[in-house]
C-alpha cells in the first residue's frame, strides 16, 4: 500500500514516527470526513466538514491525528482561541473535533511539527532502510559489544574502524533494536565522526557533553550583538583616533566631551573605547518631511497600480504617477525621482511579482526561510533523487537527402542526486516529455549503477502524474515526491545540470541556439537548423562525455568531486538504496502499456512498419484475435505480448542484428526507428511530393508538339519478323515530309 503525505517536513515526520514506532499496528492517511461544529469569530455556531490527516490504530486505541508545524498550530491559538486551545502542558488541542470524535468513541490529538525533530526523522528514516539489510550476527553483536565495553563511548566512524567492517549496515541495524545507543536527536547517522554511541545512557550523556564543549558551534542560534561590542573598521579606527589623542594630554573642547563621554560610559561598565565610537548609525534626518497626503498616494501608487503594468520600465511608470499626482494633489509638487525609487524598493516583492505574473512570479521573489526552521538536505548518496527533462538548445540531423536535411531539437531526461550532485542517468529522445522518457532513464539508472534512489522528486507534468510512473515506484518501494506548484526555486539541482550543459558545451556546437538572441534580425540560411551538422549518435556520445566531466570536477565542499562523494556514500550506507537488477520482470514492468493489437497467425503482430514474431503466436488460430501489447521504450525491435497469464516475448526479423550494435548505436536506432517514426513519415511523404512533380515535368516535355516527328510504321509479315531495327525501318512505308520554310534556331 502507499501513504500519501501533502509536506515534506510536518506530514512525512508524522509518517516516519508513525513506521518506527512499534506502538503502532497500522495507519492511514485521510480518512472520511466528519461534521463538525465550530465557533466563528462571532462566537456564532458553523457547521463545517472536517477532514482529519490520519487515523492511527495503536496498542491504546483508535486515534485521529490533525498534522501542523508548529508556527501555524500557535497562530491558530491565537487568532481562533474558541476552537484552538494550548493545555498547561504546552499540547495544542482542536476542542470541537476532540469533542465530536469524543462522542463516538475515538480519540483525537494535534501532532506539532518542531524543526528541531529533522535530525531525528533523518536518523529514523535511515534505521528504516537498514531492516531491508541482511541482519547482524550474534558474532558481530559480541564484537560490538566488546569493543564498547572497553571505552566509555566512541563515534560510530572510530566503532566501524575498530572492527574493519566494510560499512555501518550493521551498526546503524544495533541502534534500532537498541542495543547501542546514540544522539538521534541532535546528531546525524550520516556524520559518522560526529555521533557518538555507546552502552549506557549516561556514559553517552557525558561524550555528547565533552564534544559539545569542544565544537566551535555545538546549535544554531540567532546572534545579535550591539555595533558598541563589535564595531565596524571605520568606527574603530575613529575610536582609536581619539583614545589616542586623549592619552597624548591634548585639551579641547572635543577631547574635553570626549572625556565626559567616557566618564559617562563606565557608568554602564563600557571601556573607553566602547565610550569612543562615533554614533554613525544616529546621523540623519529620519522625520518624514513628505506631506501626508502625498506620501499616502505615492504608497496606494506603489502598491495597486505599479505592478499591474507589465512591460512598462520604472521610469514610465514615474511619469505616469507624476500625471496622476498632479491631477490627485495639485497644490502640492509629485515626488522626486530618487524618492518614488528609494520606495519602490521597499514595496514586498513577492506583492509586485503576484501581480505581473501571478502565484509562480510571487513566489520567486519571496524572501527565503531562516536556515534555523529549513528541513535538512539530504546527507546521504541514494537517499534522494530529482528528474527532468530538457529541450536541448541545439538540432541534430535525423535524414538527409541531396541537397537539403532534416534537422530537430531533442529532448533529454536527466536523473541527479541531490546529496552529491552527481549525475547517475540520463537519457535523450526525438520526442516531447513522455513516459518513454522515464522509463529509459529509471533502465539507465539500473544498467549503471544496479540500484534506484529510495525518492524521486518530479515536477508535475503530466508524465510524471501518470498511473504508470505511479505504479512503477510503488512497485519498487521508491518515494514518490512532487515539487510544490508555481515554486519555481525548487528543482535547482538538476536545472543547473540543464544549464551547465548549455552554457559549457551546447553554446559551442554548430547549430546551437543556446545564445541566439537575433532571432528575428537574421536570414534564414544562418538560422541554426541550418548549421546543423551533428547526428544523434554525435550528440549521445557528447551528452556522456560531458557528464563524466561534469560528475569527475572537484566543486563539492572539501573539493571532492560529485561521483566521489555518490560512490563513497554508496560503500558506507549501501542500505539506502533501492536495490534493483534488469531482469525480465523489471524490463517489461518498466514498458509503457499501449492499446491492443491483431494477430495474424502466420506473419505475427503488425505495428507500426516492422511485424513482430513469437512461436507462440502460432497457436491463435481461427478468428483473429487481440492481445495486449507493451513495445520495448529502447530496442525497437522487441515487443511483449500478454498471452494468458504471462508476457511474451516477440522480435522482428532485424532483431538479431541489433544486438551486434555497440551501446550507443543500440540508444539511437531505437530513436530513430521508434520516435523518428513520424518524422520519417513525413519524409518519406514529401519525396512521393517530389515524384510526382518531376513525373508532370516528363509529362510537359512529352506532350510538347513544336518539335516534328518522323512517323515510321512497320508492315510486319505474320511469318516473318525482322530482327533489329534497320531492318523494320527498310520494310517501312515513309510519309513524305512536307515543309513550307526552314528555321533554324540557336
């Protein structure tokens, strides 16, 4: 089964608790609606459908769980304090849900999402991989067991060393039965020499402790300290300026403030240079000197009428409120330029960019969330993964003929790994984003590397949505992720694979439009269609050289390169991963269903150009019938057909050959024949065009009656045929030719 959750951070950490937790027997997501009745802000009663977030069943009962984080759960507090109430144990509770549910005898609770917990729910996800593993040994647990008995407590990295095992499988499996204990609260399984374990509770209290106090920053906490405590170069300098002219016996007026200052800074236990530091932060006028009639129709300005005009420049847009000022206020002067642009700036962005471009423009531009309530990215190779597609900015050959080729913009699917950067699948198509597309990249994924990440972020195309691609990661346990609509920050990671491989390597290839900005301003014999001189073959090949750079370059903090830091991830936590192999099962679960197809009992399947043939089909016989057919998405010459229970394999006649191509050609010729199909019509469709054109040419010259023929015919006796021509034009009776005049032409 799959459990749906609509946030990363507060629903999917219910969850996580919820799988870790042996308390409880199962869960569910959603559960049917209930009435309910609320008070509104009139204190009025309002009768509302209420949906809970999940309804768990435990060892103490049937539970139902409204999920919140807990900024929002507080708001709630405050603003709807007649529905919404805080216990004195700090436990927000829904009290009109609680009493409904109360009636029918089920018990309702309000789960608060802290972002303290997101090192917990790292570390509990990862003892959830490793139950997939094969379990420890007594022999392993006796080694564990000895070794921590001789120390106090250790890091899990210096545990691993000391007993030179290969990963930490079987560590990380002891701390979920908890027969070693660790810092699952503050401390990362994925830092391995930052979390401490050890046998007794209060011995690991102790290390936590001692490492704490030897960590430069042991949390993360908001600093905010006076400019007096920790001034600037140039407030400093001034202050020592002084000091030192103090201290030089020099009597003026200033020196003699100077020294009242400092008099007056002991008072508040400040040194004499805290006494000394000029107040730059005090000068200025800060009074508003605008009208406030003015001031409140530059804002009402600002704030309704500037965003809404798109494509006009803000200096447009201050001459037309200069136009309305003076119609609005006429006694008095619109502000300045410097003044309606110092204000503009001040407007919320996300407010100007909802109403030139809606949600996804908003969003862009509101400001980011502190780091301190962000959940944590992922620290572990494997753990998650996000796909995309791209339109490459280039064309590529795919026919040529004579004097003129046929060129197109492929589309690329990529799959990166968020922790490391690392590119770990791709695959190219002559196609729109389809679900072709994701099956080749999960194939390629399982053909490299053997193993699928444990979650995949997707966009919402409708490729991604699809019951297939749905079914395929259920069918693999995978998590399925889709990126929050009309937020076009997420996604960054593999957008920037895109945008490095346009900028670095496309933008220098022929027929690129990678920076072709003169669209409009060219002839069409420059444009890039026309310069394209790579076949897909060339491209494929280019698009893997280019990732193996990419995935081979120190740019990781520490300057490790993106494939070292996947691969060594790999060899540590092997248990993240999904394992998965290219067996028969997982080649025809991960071809895309199509419609059903006519067998005919001698020449086999019919589809598309090519007939595909099994023994098995041998045997329909009679009426012709219909079976349900999946085409392989990358050898083209391969289909299966359900045939009872089972999936059959069935080849076309060039399948053998195909099989002999190296691996690159193998990817292309499925391109080519499969989703070049359409394009190869449409060529094929206009070379019958071009005959039919040059048969009407023949036609015109032999209906052309300005030349003078020579009728010759034969008088060919029944018992005798001459055998050549000379002799039938000697048996043949010529016609005189008649003429008038003789012309002759040049």
């Amino acid at each position: 089964m799959t459990i749906s959750t609509e946030s990363r951070m507060p629903e999917r950490a219910f969850v996580t608790l919820c799988e870790h937790d042996g308390r409880v027997l199962e869960f569910w997501d959603q559960p049917e609606q209930i009435k309910v009745v609320i008070l509104d802000k009139n204190g009025r009663e309002r009768r509302i459908w209420y949906t809970p977030d999940f309804m768990v069943l435990g060892r103490d009962g049937v539970i139902i769980v409204e999920v919140k984080d807990k900024e929002t759960a507080e708001e709630l507090v405050k603003n709807s304090p007649r529905n919404w109430e805080k216990g004195e144990s700090g436990k927000v509770e829904y009290v009109p849900v609680k009493k409904c549910l109360a009636d029918m005898g089920l018990g309702h609770s309000v789960f608060c999402y802290q972002s303290e917990m997101r090192y917990k729910i790292s570390n509990l996800q990862s003892l959830l991989l490793s139950r997939k593993e094969t379990r420890y040994t007594e022999s392993q647990w006796s080694a564990v067991h000895s070794s921590l008995s001789d120390h106090v407590w250790m890091s899990l990295y210096d545990l691993k060393d000391k007993l030179e095992y290969s990963d930490y499988t079987q560590l990380v499996q002891m701390l979920d039965d908890g027969l070693v204990l660790g810092d699952l609260d503050r401390a990362l399984i994925s830092s391995p020499k930052g979390f401490l374990v050890s046998l007794r509770q209060d011995f690991l209290d102790e290390g936590i402790a001692f490492l704490n106090q030897a960590r430069p920053f042991s949390a993360l906490e908001p600093i905010e300290v006076g400019m007096e405590l920790a001034p600037s170069s140039a407030r400093a300098a001034k202050a020592l300026e002084r000091l030192s002219r103090l201290e030089a016996g020099e009597n003026s007026r200033s020196t003699r403030r100077w020294l009242a200052r400092v008099r007056e800074g002991e008072k508040s236990g400040f040194t004499p240079f805290q006494s000394l530091l000029p107040d730059y932060h005090r000068s200025g006028n800060r009074k508003q000197r605008l009208p406030a009639h003015v001031a409140r129709h530059l804002h009402d300005y600002l704030h309704y009428d500037h965003g809404p005009k798109r494509g006009m420049s803000d200096y447009r847009s201050y001459i037309a409120y200069k136009v309305g000022a003076k119609e609005q206020h006429p006694n008095s002067d619109p502000v300045s330029w410097a003044t309606f642009w110092n204000q503009l700036k001040r407007v919320p962005g996300e407010l100007l960019g909802e109403q030139r471009g809606g949600n996804r423009l908003a969003n862009s531009k509101v400001a980011a969330v502190p780091v301190q309530y962000r959940g944590l990215k992922p620290s572990y190779g494997w753990k998650t993964a996000s796909v995309d597609h791209y339109t490459a900015d280039i064309f590529v050959i795919i026919f040529s003929g004579g004097d003129y080729v046929y060129a197109a913009r492929p589309t690329i699917t990529g799959m990166i790994d968020i922790y490391s950067g690392a590119v770990i699948s791709m695959s190219m198509s002559l196609l729109p984003p389809s679900r072709r597309s994701i099956a080749k990249v999960m194939r390629d994924c399982v053909r490299r590397h053997g193993r699928l990440p444990s979650e995949l972020i997707v966009d919402r195309g409708a490729e991604f949505k699809s019951v297939y691609f749905a079914s395929l990661l259920a069918d693999k346990e995978i998590d399925y992720s889709l990126r929050p609509s009309a937020h076009p920050r997420y996604g960054s990671e593999i957008e920037g694979l895109f945008g490095d491989f346009k900028k670095m390597w496309l933008s220098n290839r022929p027929g690129n439009t990678a920076d072709y900005k003169e669209v409009r301003s060219v002839d069409r014999s420059f444009s890039p269609e026309k310069h394209a001189v790579l076949k897909p073959y060339d491209l494929h090949r280019e698009l893997l050289a280019f990732i193996e750079w990419r995935n081979n370059k120190p740019v990781c903090p520490g300057g490790y390169a993106p494939g070292y830091l996947l691969k060594t991830s790999q060899e540590e936590f092997p248990y993240i991963a999904r394992k998965a192999s290219l067996d028969h099962r997982f080649m025809i679960a991960s071809s895309v269903e199509t419609k059903s197809y006519k067998v005919d009992p001698q020449r086999g399947l019919h589809i598309g150009e090519m007939f595909y043939w099994a023994p098995e089909l041998s045997s329909i016989t009679g009426r012709k019938k219909y079976l349900e057919v999946r085409p392989d998405v990358e050898n083209p010459h391969l289909v299966y057909a359900g045939m009872g229970n089972r999936w059959v394999s069935c080849f076309s006649s060039r399948a053998a050959d195909f099989v002999t191509l190296d691996p690159i050609e193998q990817h292309v010729q499925s391109l080519e024949v499969t989703e070049a199909l359409r394009d190869r019509r449409l060529i094929r469709e206009r070379a019958d065009e071009d005959l039919v054109r040059l048969i009407k040419e023949m036609d015109q010259v032999a209906e052309d009656t300005s030349t003078p023929v020579i009728n010759i015919q034969s008088e060919i006796e029944e018992d005798r045929v001459p055998q050549d021509i000379f002799a039938r034009i000697r048996s043949a009776s010529v016609e005189p030719l008649m003429t008038e005049s003789w012309e002759v032409s040049r």
